[in-house]
C-alpha cells in the first residue's frame, strides 16, 4: 500500500465496496459530498447489482431533496440498513424506511458525529445524555424508524446514579469522503470547502476499523507543495484519490463557489437585502427581540433563517454571534442548499467539537422551527404523517441550549396571511393545526425542558407561547387577532392563557425599522 498510486477514478475506486460492507458518506446538504463518487456507486450497483445491502452511515441530511447526494442510494436492495441523522433532504431514502424497504435508525447528529470519533478510538460506545426522554430514548423507541429495524444500538445506563444514553459502536468498512486539494501522497486540504465536518474522524474510524478511505477532490498537486498546517487529512489514512468533473464538485448544490463561502473573501452587511414584511419576518422580528449583546446563538433551517436577516436591518447583528452545528462561528449563515455555509464567518471548527460546545450547554440561544407542538410542550420536527426529515441537530441543540426559540406558522397547508394597517389578516387558514394533543414523535421533551428550568418560547405570526410546568401559556397574540377564533379554535387543546396576556408589538406589523435595537 505505501507505493501504490493512489489516484484512481471513480468507477475504479467503487469497486473495493463490497457487499454487505458499512459505508460512511461524508456531507452536509450540498457541502462537501462527494457526488461523484455517490453517482459511480449508483451507476455500478444499476450495471451489475452489486454491492448489495450496504449499511449507510451518515451524520447530517446530504441532498438537494430530490435527486443529488444521498439520493444516489436509494436503489432497493443497494442499502439494507440506515444509520443517520436527517432524511429530508433525501427524501427517496426516506420514504424507503417508512415503507419498511430498509432497516433505519434516526439519531440526533451530534450524537453521531461523536460516535465517529468514539469508533476511531475503539471506545466503548457514546455516553450522553443527548436523546433522554425523545424517541431515541430506548424506553419510547430507540431511534428505530419502523418495524424491520429490531437491533438495539442504543441503549439505557446509568452512571453515578444520572440516567445516560450509550450509542453503540461498530466497525466502518468504507468512508467516501471529499476535499479540496490531494497531493500525490493522499494528504488532503480544504481551502475551498465551505466545511471540514468530521471527515478526520470518519478517515481515522475506517482506517482504525480496518477498511479503505476514499477522497474525492478538484485538483491533485505534488507531494511536498501543501503547506502542512493545511491538511485536514493526513495521506496515511488516504487509500485512494479520485478527481471529480467540476459539475460533481460544486461547493454546494446551491452554489458552483464562492470564495465568501470559504473564508476567502468577506462582503459588507450593506448588501443584505432586508425582508419584505410578512408573517415570516413578523416572527423573525419577534425572535430577534430575544437577542441580548453578547449573546452566542445557532440557528435552524427554514423560518429560523429570517433572524438573522432582520438583526441585520435592525443594526443587532453583532450583538450576537451565530454559529452553524457543521463548523462556522460568526457571520450570517446561509440558507438554502447552501445551508452550512456562512458569510463573513470567523472561524471554523470541526463539528464534533461544535457539538462538543453545544451538548455542554455553550449555546446562550437557538432559533429552531416546529411542525407539531403539544399540551406538554413537546416539539415534533422529526416525523409527521407521510414525511420522515428525522431529528438533524435539533435534539442537541434544543435539549441543551439555555434559551430555546421555536418558530413556525400556527396552522399549515394552505395558511394565507398578509400585513395591513399594522395588523395580521388572516386569508385562508391551514388546513392542519400544528398544536395538537400529542405529537408522533417527541423531538424536544417538554417534560424534561421544564425540569432543567430552561426558557423557552413557542412564536408564530399571531401568538407566543412560553413553557412552564405542566405544559405551554399564551403570553402575546398579535394585533388584528381574535383570541378564541383564531388561537383557541385552531388549536386541539387549552393552553394556560396568562393574567398578563399581551399584543405582540404593533411596530413588528408595520414597515421600515421595527426598532428592536
């Protein structure tokens, strides 16, 4: 192996995956994955059926939603077990889980991302507490996506007398991984990836495991010509290089590059474009009056995305520092599929050690969405009738975040509202109430929020909920609003209403500077 040239291509490098082997794919939406090397596996597997029955391990959701990264895999009887943190960008992959076609477990992503780690040490397992009293929890369902899914690889411990969750560890037989820059000797570097993730972790768990690591990357440079403190993986856990077209190498499936993206470039806040008022930057600007200087914050993805776009416009921006779950610290994150990149971001670190930070309770404040919320103030994000995104960051996050912001309409599927004269009108209302008696799956645990005495609040664009014992209190409602037609009768149970009920700020419905500063 030491003399062997190690650039090969990509039809040449899928074929030491073998049957039955456990493969780690490598990627965070559209950044860093290798898609090239996803798409020779799809096209070798439709040739000649083989491999067959591949174990899927994966740390965040890689895909477009539709046919890109993850979405290579979804070929029955290509994958016979998944093991991963977000389905929602592969949508394929997950309805396969659901239909019973694959074994699938769903966990929290930080909690992987350190399994990686644990796996390369050859520890015993990821001790946590991350996923207590969530559908990770063996005691509800153990992260088991369906009915094919039986093995336990998490189970319940205590230690000094503390309830733990352990994840299990098992060999990895194959990482398909990506960077920027190879070197003749396997040395890899990452100048132009918006992330560098845990693919150190994953190279070393597959090398430690005894199996083959595979980097795809743009460009290929002599050994000796990349400076050392910028190779992120060192050539001697490198078994193959293989050099991907620039259309299987975009930076992310938003974007071809963007040296801003990298860290190469840094652009003015002047050119953030401020949000058309709506009920989306209703609840953004209702968010953002959470922000307190000096605050550390993360942020999720879809509504969640408007807060930082309005504590542009108010001028609070660097009152808080964003930080993304995959690496970035400062700066304005990136939504969209390039979501996992940042502008103008200060540094970046791995994302185990993010969510090292994060399940140590570093994070001040998070804004993350909802789907379904109920009367003990449990979150579903997770899965909802016929859809399966799976949990993400969100349960790390959440669980240990000392301010926690969801945010989110409060009826779906056909809600239309509009601003006018300062007031919320509704349209046409959601045909589905978002809370409702009991979620199908708990995401957050309202129960164990509330023991912990953390603060968290529930904002749409006509009400704010906070959590107390024994479930959820309306504390605003927006102005143009009617209380028991279009809260209390959109809802599926009777939340705690406050003796100081209040209007959610009228300056928040008009135009220009709400003057949240």
């Amino acid at each position: 192996m030491k003399n062997q040239n190690k650039i090969i291509t990509a039809r040449e490098a899928v074929q030491f995956i073998k049957t039955g082997d456990t493969v780690v794919s490598e990627g965070f939406v559209g950044n860093n994955f290798p898609e090239h090397l996803a798409i020779a596996l799809e096209e070798r597997f439709l040739e000649t059926g083989s491999p067959k029955d591949l174990t899927l391990v994966y740390v965040a959701g890689q895909g477009d939603g539709g046919e890109k990264g993850m979405n290579h895999f979804a070929r029955e009887g290509l994958v016979k077990r998944l093991i991963g943190g977000h389905t929602g960008l592969a949508p394929k992959l997950g309805k396969m889980a659901l239909e019973n076609k694959i074994e699938a477990y769903n966990f929290p992503q930080g909690s992987i991302s350190h399994l990686i780690r644990d796996i390369a040490a050859k520890r015993p397992g990821s001790f946590t507490k991350v996923g207590l009293k969530t559908f990770v929890d063996p005691r509800i369902e153990g992260g088991k996506v369906n009915s094919i899914t039986t093995e336990d690889l998490v189970e319940l411990t205590v230690i000094d007398g503390e309830e733990y969750l352990r994840y299990k560890p098992f060999p990895i037989d194959v990482a398909i991984i990506r960077g920027t820059t190879a070197d003749t000797k396997g040395n890899i570097s990452y100048e132009k990836e918006c992330l560098v993730l845990e693919n150190l972790s994953a190279a070393m768990a597959v090398k430690n495991s005894g199996g083959i690591v595979i980097v795809q990357v743009e460009r290929v440079a002599e050994f000796g010509s990349l400076p050392a403190r910028k190779v992120v993986i060192p050539g001697i856990l490198v078994d193959y290089v293989v050099v991907a077209p620039k259309e299987h190498h975009m930076q992310t499936f938003g974007e071809q590059y963007s040296p801003v993206y990298a860290g190469r470039l840094r652009v003015p806040e002047s050119q953030m474009e401020p949000l058309e008022l709506s009920a989306t930057k209703v609840v953004g600007r209702r968010a953002a009056q959470e922000i307190e200087k000096g605050m550390i914050g993360n942020l999720g993805i879809g509504i969640p995305e408007s807060v930082p776009r309005v504590a542009s416009e108010e001028g609070i921006l660097d009152y808080l520092t964003f930080t993304v779950e995959p690496g970035p610290i400062g700066g304005m994150p990136v939504g969209g599929l390039s979501f996992g990149a940042t502008v103008n971001m200060e540094c970046l670190i791995e994302e185990p050690q993010m969510f090292d930070f994060y399940d140590g309770g570093g994070l001040d404040i998070t804004f993350l969405g909802m789907a379904q919320v109920d009367e003990k103030g449990n979150n579903n994000v997770s899965r909802f009738g016929k859809k399966f995104p799976g949990c993400g960051g969100f349960i790390n996050i959440s669980q240990n975040s000392k301010k926690v912001v969801f945010m989110g309409s409060f009826t779906t599927n056909g809600l239309k509202t509009r601003i006018e004269n300062g007031q919320l009108v509704i349209e046409q209302e959601g045909k589905i109430k978002k809370f409702i008696r009991q979620v199908e799956q708990v995401t957050f645990s309202g129960e164990l929020g509330a023991q912990k005495g953390q603060d968290v609040l529930y904002l749409t664009e006509r009400a704010v909920f906070r959590l107390v014992p024994g479930g959820i209190e309306l504390i605003e409602i927006a102005p143009g609003v009617d209380l028991e037609k279009d809260i209390l009768g959109q809802m599926e149970f009777k939340p705690l209403i406050s003796e100081h009920l209040t209007r959610i700020k009228a300056e928040y419905f008009q135009p220009g500077i709400a003057g949240i500063k």
